[in-house]
C-alpha cells in the first residue's frame, strides 16, 4: 500500500514538472525577418501591433521596411523549423496607396497549466515554453499611419502625415508630430516633444505633451500635462489636466482639477471640481460643490453655483444669477459686483477699484467691502432683519423707515454726482459690512 502510495505521489510530481517546464531544454529559435514594401508618399499605413517593443522611424524613401526579432524556445528542432519556415513566407497586405501589419501572425496563445501553445494562423500548433518579439518599423514621414497596440513600448520618430493611435496598456514615446492626431487610449503612457491638433479618448491614461494645437479630449481617471496649446475642449470625469498657455477653454466635469496659466475665454460646467488658473479672460461657470482659485480674470458670470469656494486675486467684474451656500473671496474688485438670486452666501472683498456698482439680493447673505475713504457712493437698502456695520455718520440720510424688522433706507455718502458708484441690497436676513480703508 505504501509503494502503490509513493508512485502516485511520483507520477502527480512528474507530470505537474513536465506541465510547468513544457518539455526540457526545448529548441531555441533566435531570428530576426524583414519585409520592405513600396508605397506611396502620402499612402495610409496601418500597422496592428500586439506584445511587441517596436521602434519606428521616418524616412524620405518610398518604401516601408519592417524588421521583427523572434525570440522563442520550442519543444521541439522540427517546431523551430516550422515556425522559421511560416514566418519566412510571411507577407502582409500590400498596395501602393495602402498597407496593413499585423504581427499577430497567431489564432491563439494559450498556457494551461505550465503548457504553452501557439496555433499559427493556417500553419499548426507548435508548443514553447518563451516567445518574444521586438519590431523595428520605417515608413515614409508624410504617411497617414494608423498604429493599434496592445501591451507594449513603442518609440516613434518625427512625424509629418496625420497619426491614429489605438492604444491598449502600452507606453508610447514619440517627437513631434507635424500633422493632427488621433487617440483613443486605455491604461497607457503617452509623451511627445510638440504635436498639432488632438482628438482624444482617454481612460486610466498618462499623457505628456510639450507645445500642442487645439485639444478635445473625452477622459477619465486621466493625467494629462502640456506646454502652451490652443483651444481646448474637454469632458473630463476624475482627471487631472496641467496646461501652460492657451486659448479659450470648455471644461465639462466632474471630481477633476485643471490647471492653466494665461487662457482666453472660459467656460466650466463643474461638479466637485478644483481650478487654478493664473490669468484668464472672461469667465463662464456652471458649478456644484466645486473649489475654484484665480489669480487674474476679466469677468466671472456665474449662472449657478452650489456650495462652491472661489478665491480671486483681481476681477474687473462678478456676475452670480443664482448661487447657494456659496463662498466668494476676492482681493480686488475693479468695477462691479453683481448677485441676482442669492442664499446664505458669503462675500468678501478686500479692495476696491474704479468701483461702478454693487447690488445684492437675496437671504442670509454676508457682505464685506473695503473702500477707499475717498469713495463716494450711494447706499439704497430693503431689507427686512438687515444687520448693517456702515459708517452712517458720514452719509447724507435722505429715507430711513424702520418698521418692525423691515428696513427701508437711501443715503450718500461724500459729494453726490451723476452715475456715482452705488450700493443696492435687498433681501431678507443681510449683513453688510462697508469698511474704509
């Protein structure tokens, strides 16, 4: 009983040994094929890419040349020759205006318990215990290419014809693509020197870009850096976007942080977002719990905001429609401040400027200002539960009608001109502070 037992346990830990090592020392097969088409200069290549470091570069011959390094053990010198034999009389779709690879020359690859198996397309199984490949590519830099790639690292040199990328876990280092390009993109690494216009898809992907054209980008769970670009366009979901300069921008989002220095026009339909922005034109914003820093703007219209932070260094004017539980931080109001339909929002400004007007409406409102001494203005209020830190003993009191908890109330304060600055504030539950500074 016990020797029938040590055979079992012999013949389970060969078979598991043969099953994991394949077979022995097996055949080694070390060998690099080439295939060199001509094509036109402005021909579309497409070039499917599958578990393969490639290398691509341009060149001004009309020509393309591929070169693939096989590096394989089989099991056996008859499957070696075999593979060597398919791969020799390989050939890949070819005309003068239009050629297509594939150097997943395989049906399927597949390893099942330590047993590695390759069916090549119209040419067998063969067994092996590795199998890897590298690529070398040279094609015409006017060429319109089309590269789909799944789990390798690719190198692409200057290119000038439009570029099409398809790319599935791989890290793709290119230079500077002269013509405009298209992404669509999973669990990747992108970086170029400088490119032209972009159309993107992107998920879970790292993007690194010097100089760049226009942007319309669609992502998620993204990283997406670049120099200075043009205008750009973006539906973004949990992503983080750093750009230098740039022209206008439209920014759909949710739970995403987008960085720029100096840009056009703005245009945010936020939710839980963050924005920094250095230096902007105006500023349109759609927002809901979102956190918001910018250091310069023109204007910023706000036609809804839900329970958003914005701090800002210098703003000509602020224009909010509608706004909840808002916090508003600004420390410097050129000209005029603008709240049509505001609840339990806070307001605070440091300084002032060539101020024209500022008018409030709203309920449990809290607005501080601070004003040049020298100011003149006038200050016209209807509020009921008003609470009011203002230097009233230097004001010409012209209405002032207390009844009850309402508070009706025109006064100046300096010398009064025609289109003076002016206050307004109406509402219910309103504390406004005017300090002078």
């Amino acid at each position: 009983m016990r020797q029938t037992y040590f055979y079992s346990i012999l013949a389970i830990f060969l078979f598991l040994t043969t099953g994991l090592n394949g077979f022995g020392q097996g055949k080694r097969l070390a060998k690099t094929y080439a295939w060199n088409y001509q094509v036109d200069e402005s021909a579309i290549l497409t070039f499917r890419n599958f578990d393969c470091d490639l290398v691509i570069h341009t060149w001004d011959k009309p020509e393309v040349e591929y070169r693939m390094e096989v590096n394989a053990t089989l099991r056996s010198a008859e499957e070696a020759a075999k593979l060597d034999e398919y791969l020799n009389k390989l050939e890949f779709s070819h005309a003068k205006g239009h050629m297509e690879f594939n150097n997943r020359f395989w049906s399927s690859r597949k390893v099942v318990m330590g047993r590695m198996t390759i069916n090549l397309k119209n040419g067998g199984r063969l067994r092996f215990s590795e199998f890897k490949m590298n690529g070398e590519l040279w094609i015409p830099a006017s060429n319109h290419f089309d590269l789909q790639s799944k789990y390798s690292e690719i190198s692409l040199d200057d290119i000038q014809g439009r570029l099409r990328l398809d790319l599935y876990n791989d890290q793709l280092y290119g230079k500077t693509v002269e013509s405009s390009m298209d992404i669509a993109a999973k669990y990747s690494t992108l970086v170029f020197k400088n490119v032209k216009d972009i159309e993107a898809d992107l998920y879970d992907t790292h993007v690194e870009i010097g100089d760049a054209g226009d942007l319309d980008i669609v992502s998620k769970y993204s990283d997406i850096r670049t120099g200075n670009t043009g205008k750009i366009n973006i539906d973004a979901y949990s992503d983080k976007y750093y750009f230098g300069n740039t022209g206008d921008i439209r920014f759909t989002d949710k739970y995403s942080d987008l960085n720029a220095k100096i840009t056009g026009h703005i245009q945010l339909d936020c939710y839980s977002s963050t924005v920094y922005l250095v230096s902007a034109g105006d500023v349109e914003l759609n927002s809901k719990y979102g956190k918001y820093t910018l250091e310069g703007a023109h204007n910023l219209n706000i036609a809804s905001g839900y329970s958003d932070q914005c701090n800002i260094g210098t703003l000509h004017a602020l224009n909010v429609s509608e706004s909840k539980y808002g916090v508003y931080k600004l420390n410097r109001l050129e000209s005029s401040l603008l709240l049509k339909e505001g609840y339990s929002d806070k307001i605070f400004v440091n300084e002032t400027g060539d101020l024209k007007e500022v008018k409030i409406d709203g309920k449990y409102i809290v607005l501080e200002v601070g004003l040049d001494k020298h100011l003149s203005y006038s200050f016209n209020a209807n509020v009921k539960y008003p609470k009011f830190e203002i230097n009233e003993e230097a004001m010409k009191v012209r209405i002032k009608i207390k009844d009850g908890s309402d508070l009706r109330m025109e006064a100046i304060k300096g010398v009064e001109s025609e289109g003076m600055p002016a206050f307004f504030v109406n509402g219910y539950d309103l504390a406004v502070t005017l300090t002078e500074n």
